[in-house]
C-alpha cells in the first residue's frame, strides 16, 4: 500500500530522519522530519493555474503546534487549539522568509505550506525540524522551487558556538550569564537566506562566526533532502517564466525620464504621488493588448528597480539624495506624555515612532501556556502600524503576522540590557505606536523603547539603538550597502539587514536576502557599516537622555523581601486566609512566589511598610534580649500572657512585673493593655519566658542594673 522512502543521519547530538510515503500521500509534497523525538509534519500543495490578473506571488505558511505533541490538553474554556500562538506565528514568518525568494521569478501559482508539530521531546525545537521539512517537502512537490533549502539553531557558551542547543538552553537567555545567542540560520548550498537572533553584546565578528558556523553545519542536511528527492521527488511542473521584454520595452520607452524625474523628488508622499502619476501616463500610451496583458505590473516594478538600482550603484547617491553611509536626521524626546510611566517620541527622517512604558506588578506578568510547558514574561513589547502612518485608509483589527513579527524583534533587542528580575521586580510593557513610517519602523521602536524605559526609570545596563541596512547587488557583481534604507529601498532592494545593540556589541540581528549571492564578504562590511550607523544614533539618542531618569512618581513601588520556604504557608494562611488579611489591612499588593520572594506593592509607602511588618512578625523569630511591644491577651494566677510578637505569645510571671510583691497580677494589668517587655529566654519546654520590671514602661529602654540598685 505504501511507497515509504526514509533518510537518516547523525546531526549533532541527536539523529535526523526525513520520511515521506506513508501519509497525507495526496498532498503533492509531504515530508515527516524528526529529530530526537520531535517530528514535525511538513505539506505543500501549489495550484496549477495563475488566478487571472494575479500580480504578486500568494505563498501561504502555516506552522501548528498540536498539544497532543507534548502529551498536553490545551488551556482555556474550549479545550481546543485556537488562534496562533506568537510562537507559531513567528515560526510560520520564519519558514516563509527564506523559502519564498527561491521559487522561479514569475511564478505566482498559489502555494500553501502547512507545517504540524506531532511529537515534541521538549529537547529539540521543533521550529528548526519545521523549516527543515518544509523544505524537503517543497523540493518533492515538483513546485518550481529552487532549494533546498536547510535551516540551524546557534548557540554561544564559553567562547564556543554550539549547534542546535536545548529548549530549555534558550529558555530565558538574560537570566543565564553563560549563554549569550540565540541564532536561528537557513540558506542554501551556496547562500544564507535569512538570520534571525537575539544576543548579548556580541562583536560583529562573534556574530558572523555563528552565522558562518550555522551555515557550515546546514551543508549535510541539504545533502540529505537532495538524497531523499533523487528516490522520491515528483516529476518537475512545467512552468515557463513569461516573456515581457516587448512590454518591458514599451514601458520603458514610454515613461523612463518620468519616472527617473518622480524618483528625484525626495518627500514621500510627494515621490509617491509622481511615481503614481508616471504609471498613469505609462498608461496611457500603451495600446489596449499591452494594458490587458498580467505582466504589466511586473513589467513596471522593473522600470522602478531599475532606475532606484542602477543610479545608486553608479553614483553613490540615492533617491532622497543621501550616500550610502548617511543615516536620515534625528530627533529625540521624552517625557511628553505627563501620566505614563515613561515614553519618548522617537523620529528619523520620515519615520516616528511614539514608544510608551508602563511598570506593574507580579500580578501584570504574562502567563504563556507552550509547548514546552508553562511559564511567565515581565517584559512585554506590543508594536502597532496604523494605516495613517503611511497615509493610507485601511481597516484596523488585530495584530497581524507583521506586527507580531517587528514587535518580537524589537523584544530581542531590548530584553538583552534589562536588569534582573530580582533587581528590579517590574513588569515592564512597551507599546510602540508608529505614527509614521518610511523605513524600519521596527528599529525606530527599538530605540524609542530604549528611551523611553529610561525615562521611567527602568535601570538599563545600556541604551540601544537600531539601523536596517539594505543591498543593491548587480548582475556583475557591483554592489550598494545602504545605511538607514527608505521604504522603496526595501522594496525594490535585494537585501533587509537589521542591526540593534549597544554601543559594546550587537542585541538583535534580522536578515532577509532576496537575492542567492551574498558573500561573507558582503555581509562583514554590513556590519561594519551598520555598527558606524548603530553608534551615530545612540550619540543622537544621547542628546534627548544620556542617563535614566529618576523613577516615575506614578508607577507603584515594589519592595521585595525573602522569607523561608517553610513559613510561605503561614503567610498565605488555610484558603489564603492570612494574605488577604494583609493586603486588606495594608493596601499593599502582595506576591509570593515557591522560593519565598515576596513581593510587595503599592504607590504609597506606608502601606508598604505595614505589609513588611505584618509579613515579618509572621515569619521571623524573636531575638533573646529584644525589647518588644505587647498585649495583655489573658490575666492568671501565677502572671500575664502578652502577644508580643506577630501571633506568638509569653509569660510574664507575677514575679517579673514589678519590682514588688503583688498579690495578684491583675492589681496593675488588665486584658488588652499595651505593656513593653523583655524577652529573657525559653524555658526547658520551649515556652517564652517575659519580663516587664527591667524595661521602662514610658520609653522602651531597659533599666540598666545600676538604676535598680539605686532604687533598693
């Protein structure tokens, strides 16, 4: 029944097995990769026919993670897996960006990949499995797709970069010293396509090192894939790039000086406005076959790219009249809005980005139910791209894949220098409004973010700042990198190189390459030239907050205290008892996690202060020789028992309350009287032992053994 065809190999420590044959066989291309023990499902279907009048290239990925993969039922009401996860929706742009510049130019048949996690070890992460068997699984199709493509994660401990490393290796990164990168890397045999990272101060030469060393340790699993398609892949679809180059040719003759003179116009919306109205008169020159042919948009774009590209590489000048090393004028502000808890307005050139800081408590931390198990964040980035930022009208809904997308980059760049939790106990959430945008808003966020947690006075090890860098890259090899490149540049250039860090090394590094032919050499030199960008920022940046502020006076203040673990049930008290008696008292918000830190909250002080103490006179334990306060709680024969401190309780006997005879204790007490005690010991039993007599009842001060002795 089955025509299974199955490839294994040793893959670092684990062993990596491509299958296909067995399942979902009407799907032109299925492919079961498994590393470890996580197996992840990969299935391409492409139409065979264009959609009339299609213009661009609709690839869809989709990548799912099934709880039953981990032996897990998925939280909430329904009980059944819902929207995407970010993780999902993140590894779901992963897989896209290095696979969809290798499909033949001029395709544009619709293609779907979905990629399903079955099985998850909790060792292996099963994104890098994914992308792994999407490729194979594109490669079998017989889509017109120019892979295969392989794809690794990278590691860097102790000087050494290590493949694939564990989840729980990448788990929380700034919490573990050691281990500085997180690196994810896929290309082909002879190019990287796509980088993606978080790091901590890491050299431009460390970095390249790790993107070098990924792309090593990929070359076996591309053998691989090739190994399994040359037994199991279909025959290749017939596919012929369309012949424009008489319509490219009316196209050009009929509007390039138009074109070339909208493209001088350095405002936005003015060049927008020309290029539009060069397009219209292109038009309107061209017969009616020539309008009604489907690649005439393609037809345009290449007069576009080829008057952007070509002018660049040749003169060194751009559209908007800058080098290719200029970084767009800056200018930075913070604290404008007077009842946050931080922000700054954060603008380059024709991109401005309104980032705003909020600090909360334990109880605002996100609660992430994953794969791997569940677990919670302190630090949140929420980035949003209005359709007015670009003067457009268009709907407003949820955050889509790029929004998720550029709000976790600037994540990555940031969480690098926060200080730790146990330093500064915050929740800290960053929403990054772009109210305009003409080029890496993501980077404008990345340092409006940084400016504006200083201006809360979030403790930063070091400010950060972003630069994308673009590449135009010739048939001949001639070559542009570009510094701070403008929307168009991104468009129609060949490469989206984003740089964030500090001014000691890089936090976050994204890249995108449309094109296979990027050198090592060429990306050193963009890292280079990025780092130069990167420092100039961080010196405007300088310029509107070099320092962190003092400390919002509207954020509420947490003080943290320790207490053994084995008084934590004290604390809480039977059904939670005693903490909601505290908060209730004190006003305070209190938070106790399983290692006895307790954190304790509010904008007022005092409230505070009573929490600590109500939480201290539970947990700690009475000195011998302190001074205490007291209540009398019961009146007996023999002497008085005073709750002295928290709830515990002692015996002053008869004999120790004053310096007389008395005939009976409640001659000068009575219950509920505040009296000032000593406490002398414990008895053989364990019982507290109390003494009124030797302590001043006025001031709290011991009577030293002279004074008694003046008063015998």
């Amino acid at each position: 029944m089955f025509n299974v065809t199955k490839k294994s190999m040793q893959w670092g420590e684990e062993t990596l097995t491509l299958e296909t044959g067995k399942v979902a066989r009407q799907a032109d291309g299925t492919v079961i990769a498994t590393l470890g023990e996580t197996s992840v499902m990969a299935n391409v279907t492409f139409a065979r026919q264009q959609k009339p009048g299609q213009d661009f290239f609709p690839l869809t990925v989709h990548y799912q993670e099934k709880y039953y993969a981990a032996g897990k039922v998925p939280g909430g009401f329904f009980k059944r897996e819902a929207r995407p996860t970010e993780k999902e929706t993140l590894t779901a742009r992963l897989i896209d960006r290095p696979i969809r510049p290798l499909f033949v130019p001029g395709f544009k048949n619709e293609v779907l990949v979905m990629c399903t996690v079955l099985s998850h070890d909790l060792v292996n992460d099963p994104d890098m499995v994914a992308m792994i068997a999407a490729s194979a699984a594109l490669t079998l199709s017989g889509a017109p797709f120019m892979g295969p493509i392989a794809a690794a994660r990278v590691g860097f401990e102790g000087g050494e970069y290590v493949l694939n490393p564990t989840v729980d290796d990448m788990q929380d990164l700034r919490l573990n010293p050691d281990q500085r990168l997180d690196l994810v890397v896929a290309g082909t045999k002879d190019a990287v396509m796509m980088v993606e990272s978080e790091a901590y101060e890491l050299t431009e030469a460390e970095m390249l090192g790790a993107v070098k060393f990924a792309h090593e340790q990929i070359q076996p699993v591309i053998d691989l894939i090739i190994s399994l398609a040359e037994e199991a892949a279909k025959e290749p679809f017939d596919f012929q790039p369309a012949d424009y180059s008489e319509l490219f040719a009316a196209v050009k003759a009929a509007g390039e000086e138009q074109m070339r003179a909208a493209f001088a116009i350095t405002d936005k919306q003015e060049r927008t406005a020309a290029v539009a109205a060069a397009r219209e008169a292109i038009k309107t020159s061209l017969s009616e076959e020539q309008l009604e042919d489907a690649n005439l948009g393609s037809a345009l774009k290449k007069l576009e790219a080829g008057i952007l590209r070509g002018d660049v590489v040749k003169t060194g000048k751009r559209i908007d009249g800058r080098s290719t090393t200029d970084v767009r004028a800056i200018e930075s502000e913070t604290g404008m809005l007077p009842r946050t808890h931080g922000s700054a307005l954060f603008t380059r050139g024709e991109t401005q980005a309104l980032a705003v800081t909020t600090l909360g408590t334990g109880d605002d931390e996100q609660f992430i139910d994953a794969l791997h198990g569940n677990f919670k964040s302190n630090f949140l980035l929420h980035y949003n791209f209005p359709p007015y930022s670009v003067g457009e009208v268009g709907r407003v809904g949820s955050p889509g894949r790029r929004e998720i997308g550029h709000g976790k980059l600037a994540w990555r760049a940031l969480q690098a220098v926060l200080p730790a939790p146990t330093d500064f106990p915050y929740t800290i959430r960053v929403v990054s409004e772009i109210t305009e945008s003409n080029g890496s808003s993501s980077m404008a966020s990345v340092c409006g973010g940084s400016l504006s947690m200083m201006d809360a006075g979030v403790p930063l090890k070091a400010p950060v700042a972003g630069v994308a860098m673009g590449l135009i890259l010739e048939d001949d090899g001639s070559y542009a990198i570009l510094s701070d490149i403008l929307g168009d540049e991104d468009h129609l250039g060949d490469m989206d190189f984003k740089v964030a860090g500090t001014d000691k090394g890089i936090t976050s590094l994204q890249m995108d390459i449309k094109v296979a032919g990027i050198t090592p050499e060429i990306m050193e030199k963009a890292l280079d030239q990025a780092k130069d960008g990167r420092l100039h920022i961080l010196g405007e940046m300088a310029k509107a907050l070099s320092e962190t502020n003092a400390f919002s006076v509207h954020a509420p203040r947490i003080e943290t205290m320790q207490i053994p673990t084995d008084k934590i049930r004290e604390v809480i008290g039977s059904g939670g008892k005693v903490i909601r008696e505290i908060v209730e008292t004190s006003g305070a918000k209190v938070d106790i996690n399983d290692d006895g830190v307790i954190k304790i909250a509010s904008a007022d002080g005092t409230a505070i202060q009573k929490a600590y103490d109500m939480i201290h006179s539970i947990v700690a334990e009475p000195e011998e020789g302190a001074v205490y306060t007291g209540k009398v709680v019961k009146i007996v024969d023999f002497g008085a028992f005073v709750n002295f401190f928290g709830k515990r309780d002692g015996l002053v006997h008869v004999s120790q309350i004053e310096n007389r005879r008395l005939n009976h204790p409640s001659d000068v007490l009575k219950e509920g009287q505040e009296v000032k005690v000593k406490l002398l010991g414990f008895d053989d039993r364990g019982k507290v032992r109390l003494s009124m007599k030797i302590v001043d009842q006025e001031t709290g001060e011991e009577i030293k053994a002279e004074k008694k002795e003046d008063a015998e």
